[in-house]
C-alpha cells in the first residue's frame, strides 16, 4: 500500500490572517505531497512498502536518510494539519491539569515552546511530547520527530509545529518568533487534547 497525501480538512484560507491560504495550499499540496511521493519511491521494492509509518519510525536507523527525511516529513506534516484550526478551542481538563503540572500554566508551555522553535538552528519542528508519563517540549532538526529511534527525547507527538521557512515565509519572511507566536491562535485544542489521550 503506497502512502497518500491526507486531506487538509478545512479551506486553505481557514487559519487567515494568521497563516495565509497561499502559503498553507503551497505547503499542503506540493511540500508534503513531495515528500509523500518521494517515501514511495524510496520504499518501493523494499519490506519497507508494508510498514506502517509508525513502525517506519520506531526503526527509522536501519533505513536510508530518503526514508528518514521523506518518511519525517509525512508523519510530521499528517500530525500537524490536523492540531491547526480557525475556531477557538481550549485544552480539556485533563490536557490543562497536565500542562499546568509541566509548564506552571498554558502561557509557561506556549513560551517554552515557542523558544525550542525560534533556536532550532535551520529547519526543524517544536514539539509537545509524552515521554515517561509527562508532557516535555524539545525540538528535532530537519523532519525528525520524537518517534524515531535517533530523537534524543523520545515519546508520542502531541502537537508538533513546523519551523521550516517554507512554513511561514511567505508572510512572516525571517521573523520566525513572529509566526510562533500567531500560531498559538489556530491550534486546536480538541485535537491536541485527543492526542494526549491516546497518548496515555
């Protein structure tokens, strides 16, 4: 089963003015979808073809770098379309009694992750982990995530926000803590809450 390139879910003008519709409909549709195509190929003829992206995950070491960028790109990007929305949302008691223990409140985790994003050196992603039982913040370089083999801090994606340019140039050009910080007005919640769930 060749991977697919998911559906947005909502209007690429959705999380306007904070995102802008170009930018989301350049990303959704030719980033990921490249790097959607280009895990096909690099996983065509292989015992690779039959994983799940999970499982490509948890063993990401024993496969080629083509894997490791292109298969990081669909996880990271399937993740983080689905923790974005245009209506207001709030973490659920449960997410915000765990956020507070780990953060001191919402504000505490926003800053701290905000601040993995803008230091991240070059491309990357910031992320809300459960790791042991508790929520962590860290920050990956290129499409790695916390799923792989190779993360120094390891544990399930909750929410993952990309720091590629590619995310945000358009509009924000170089100012990254810009966009990190008008981001925090298009997460959703229910789906970040959800997340944590599972996660438990």
């Amino acid at each position: 089963m060749a991977f697919t390139l998911p559906p947005l879910g909502y209007a690429f003008d959705a999380l306007e003015p904070h995102i802008d519709a170009m930018t989301m409909q350049i990303h959704h549709d030719k980033h990921h979808q490249a790097y959607v195509d280009n895990l096909n190929k690099a996983l065509a003829g292989t015992e690779g073809e039959n994983k799940s992206l999970e499982e490509l995950m948890a063993n990401i070491s024993k496969y080629p770098a083509a894997v490791r960028n292109n298969g990081g790109g669909h996880y990271n990007h399937s993740l983080f379309w689905t923790c974005l929305s245009g209506q207001t949302t709030q973490p659920s008691a449960e997410l915000a009694a765990a956020i507070d223990a780990a953060f001191g409140n919402l504000d505490g985790l926003k800053e701290k992750m905000s601040t993995a994003g803008a230091t991240r050196f070059g491309s990357g992603w910031a992320w809300l982990t459960l790791t042991d039982g508790k929520l962590t913040v860290s920050s990956t370089p290129n499409q790695d995530n916390p799923l792989m083999d190779i993360a120094e801090v390891k544990g399930a994606p909750i929410l993952g926000i990309d720091v590629w340019e590619h995310a945000y140039y358009l509009h924000y050009q170089n100012r990254r803590p810009d966009y990190l910080k008008a981001i925090w007005n298009v997460i959703n919640w229910d789906v970040v809450s959800a997340n944590y769930a599972a996660a438990k």
